[in-house]
C-alpha cells in the first residue's frame, strides 16, 4: 500500500528528491524502507491519448468499417489482453 500511495502522490505532487538515509525512530516504532519506480508508476496511469499509424489488409479495413467498428477500441482491448493487463 505504501507503494501506491507515495505513486498516487507522485501524479499530483512533485515528491522531495531521492533519500537513502534511514531516519532514527522510537523505541516503540517501525520505520519501513519503501522502493517505488515513480517513473514507471507515472507512465502506467497516464491516459493521455497517442496516434498510431498501422498497416492491414485493404479487405479487413473494408469489412471492420462496413460493421462500424472502432479500430480504436479493439486495438486497445487487443493489446490489454495481450498485455494481461485489467
């Protein structure tokens, strides 16, 4: 949970640099050393939109726009599933 909270954090606060030290706790507390990759937390919640140019064949495209499909959506499922991810 301590990962997720300092990624959360990370999207809506610029997080005070990198720090190894270990701080001096209480006899009756417990420090925890948490390792969170923000860069990668921060590209895994970005859902921002991108263009893509990609190629298929002429009598796909015909058939997929004649059924209404939107190659957006099933390019993004594709890739989730292929991807194992949600």
């Amino acid at each position: 949970m301590g990962k997720d909270l300092i990624g959360t954090m990370s999207l809506v606060e610029k997080l005070p640099a990198n720090n190894t030290k270990i701080p001096k706790v209480g006899a009756n507390s417990i420090a925890t050393l948490v390792d969170v990759n923000i860069s990668k937390y921060q590209r895994m919640n970005d859902d921002r939109t991108v263009k893509k140019t990609l190629t298929i064949p002429n009598y796909l495209n015909e058939e997929a726009k004649e059924a209404g499909i939107n190659f957006s959506a099933i390019l993004t499922d594709a890739l989730k599933q292929k991807l194992e991810i949600e």
